[in-house]
C-alpha cells in the first residue's frame, strides 16, 4: 500500500507492506540513546532487572517523570548517584523542545515541538469549560496521503518513538493552569496511530499506568483512516476509545479523500468493526465526518450513513472543513450542514457538530502542517509520480464519480 517513501501507490501493494511502514519499537532516528519514557513501567523494570538493578527503582524513576514531572536524573534524589549515573549512561531523559507556542483567540494552544533529529512535529492543546484535551501526533507527517489533510501533503518522515509521544503530554501538561488538569487526550495530530501502533501502544500504557501519567482509559481517543488489522490489536491495549476517518458514505467518493479506502473499502471497514467484539454501546466508534461543500454534503449522503453503520456501535461527529492551502475544499454554508446533521439526527444516530478550534493557528482538524517550522521535513514524491493525489473536482469534472454514487 505504501512505498518506501510511505506513499499510497493504489491497488498494488498488499496490507503486509501497508504494515511493513511501522517496522516497530526499533529506533525511530539517530538518537544516541533510548529515553525512558519509551518504556512502561513494566517494561523499565524489566530492563532494570536485566542490567541488575532493582526493578523498584523503575517505578521511582516513573513517579518522578510522570508525578513528579522530573526532567533530569539529578532531580530524582532517592536514587542512589551512582544509579543515576548508569542509568545516564544508557537512557536520555526528554525527547522533544518546545520551538514555539501559538495561541488562538479561543485559547487553544498550538506547540511546535522539535526532535533531536531535527524532526519537527505540532500537538494542540484545547481548552473547554470543564476540561483540557490535547491532540496529539504519532509521525513526522504521514504516508496516507488523505486529500484533504495538511498533514498528508507533508509526505511521511518517520514513525515517533513512544518516548516523543509521551512528552508531548508533559509539555502540554505544564502549560495548563495551577488548579486544572488535562483530561482527555486524543491521537489525531500528525500521522496516521495505527501504522506506529507498537509505538503508540507503549505510549497508551504510560498514560493510563496509574502510577504513570493516570488518565482514565475512556478518556483516550485513537483515530485511524481505517487499517484494519491493527484495530484489533490496539482496542486490546486498554479500554481506550476508536474513531475512525469515514469522511464520506461511498468508496468512489473515501478512495479519493482517504486512498487508504481502496485498499481497505467501506464494505470491509464496516465488517471489521461489525465484528469487533471490544466495541459496544458504552464502548463505541466516534464515526468523524469531514463535510466539505458539494462533495460529501448531500442529503444521500446522509441517508446512507445509517444503513452503512447499522449494527455498529456509534456515534459520529460532523465537522466542517477547516479550509487551508494544501487542499481544494471548503466548508458547506451553515444551513448545509444544519440539514445535514437534523438528517443524521432524524436517522437515528447519535450525532455531535464539532465547533471549530484554533483555526486562526492552523491547529484545527486537518490543519497540521509545520507551517510555523523554518523547514517542513517532507519525502519527495517519487519520479513520475504526481505531487498531490487526484483531487474529488478532478474526478467529478472528468464524470469518473458523482458524490451521490452508490458504494460497493
Ligand atoms: S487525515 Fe490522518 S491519516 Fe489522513 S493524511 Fe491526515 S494525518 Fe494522515
């Protein structure tokens, strides 16, 4: 599915290389030395034990990293010097710097945040009347190449480690004000989870540990475009939430603004979270729904979602399109996507309308693009290949598809 650059080459490469672009916890880049918070705590004692240290000692060295918010082996002073000292021989501490903090008028919070590497990613940190969320990235852009994402049109660098996931939390968790807490994270910043699931799922341990970051497991939401074989595997990491990228309600329509679809289309999607035996009423799949003016937004549209959900525990969340340069769509007029949400609404669905957030930023949905980083890290497309996949209004005007096609 995706080439050695992590790009979407169509119906001509199988789901083991789709895979194969997330080799695993093996170093993401050149760092020196692993971090500790690439490990969960099970894990560091693990690694403590084999290099005959006591495994006590990991779970001292997370109560200072993650209730503690220690940043340096020399602030954790109830281990022994010469413990610290070896276990700086062997592990770096922080991952990522801040590089810049941006605010929107509506108080969200963007970070630009820079690897050793030179790797720059953004997570956005949102502020609501009872509660901080914070969106957090998985990859140094993303091989998925969805047509409508800032991120996809950065090409895909390279998968963060656990380590550069986790620390996105901590910085975020340091700029919330004394008194509050953050409550809820989700991975939907840059990247596509699913594709650095081992990565993403150590991360995940770290965060619900009790003894670690101690989110409630419900409190996390993973977003995937739709790989099927890892939703499995991540819902059997903690009882975590899923949302799935569905964007529109026909193959013809999800191939060109989620490419992934034509590997794994709609019908097999719906199948795959059909059976899933995790999900259920009070587990169920956030269903986002991008609405983008005249290309998913009609009122077919609307009528075939219940039927192409139907037996699928969900809710769906509509979200206009936050315009940006790396793409050609625009959000429907307000009474588009009031008709659009009363439809879904009357259909029986649980329906939430996102309210936009950081767009000023460039930190709301589908915005992630580095724009404030002095070089965007991208892979060029391959020779021949074309720069941007084949947009909807291409395919429309060519009559290749009509967004009220009927799906597979
Ligand atoms: S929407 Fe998600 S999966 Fe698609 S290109 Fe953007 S970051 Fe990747």
């Amino acid at each position: 599915m995706s080439s050695a650059d992590g790009r979407i080459e169509g119906h001509t490469v199988d789901p083991a290389e789709l895979l194969s672009a997330a080799p695993g916890p093996a170093p993401t880049h050149a760092r020196r030395r692993p971090s500790l918070k690439d490990h969960s705590r099970a894990a560091l004692r693990a690694l403590f034990g084999a290099r005959g240290w006591p495994a006590y000692r990991a779970d001292q060295v997370a109560n200072w990293l993650y209730q503690q918010d220690a940043t340096r082996l020399d602030q954790m002073t109830n281990l022994p010097a010469g413990l610290r000292g070896e276990i700086e021989a062997e592990f770096e501490v922080d991952t990522l710097e801040v590089a810049l903090t941006q605010t929107s008028v509506d108080g969200t919070r963007k970070l630009l945040l820079r690897a050793f590497d030179g790797a720059s990613i953004e997570a956005v940190l949102i502020p609501e009347e009872r509660r901080h969320t914070l969106c957090v990235s998985t990859q140094v852009g993303c091989p998925l190449t969805c047509s409508f994402c800032a991120t996809g049109a950065l090409g895909f660098t390279r998968n963060l480690s656990a380590g550069e996931i986790v620390d996105q939390v901590l910085h975020a968790r340091r700029r919330i004000p004394a008194g509050e807490v953050l409550t809820n994270v989700v991975f939907m910043g840059m990247g596509e989870p699913l594709l650095n699931l081992p990565n993403v799922s150590e991360a995940i341990r770290i965060l619900v540990d009790p003894k670690g970051l101690a989110l409630a497991p419900r409190r996390i939401t993973v977003s995937t475009a739709g790989v099927l074989p890892q939703i499995g595997p991540l819902l059997a990491v903690a009882p975590i939430h899923l949302a799935v990228s569905l964007h529109a309600t026909t193959d013809a329509v999800r191939d060109v603004l989620v490419p992934l679809n034509k590997r794994f289309p709609l019908e097999e999607l719906m199948a795959t979270l059909r059976s899933e035996p995790q999900l259920n009423r009070r587990r169920p799949v956030f269903f986002e729904y991008t609405l983008m003016d005249g290309i998913n937004d009609s009122l077919e549209d609307a009528r075939r979602m219940p039927k192409l959900l139907a037996g699928i525990p969900a809710k769906v969340n509509v979200i206009p399109m936050n315009p940006h340069a790396d793409a050609p769509y625009q959000p429907p007029p307000g009474a588009v996507v009031d008709r659009f949400t009363a439809a879904l609404h009357e259909a029986g669905l649980r329906v939430t309308l996102r309210r936009d957030r950081g767009r000023d930023i460039d930190a709301a949905c589908g915005q992630l693009a580095n724009r404030a980083a002095p070089s965007r890290p991208s892979t060029p497309p391959p020779a021949g290949a074309p720069a941007r996949p084949e947009s909807l209004q291409e395919h429309l005007a060519e009559g290749r598809c009509q967004p009220g096609d009927a799906g597979s």
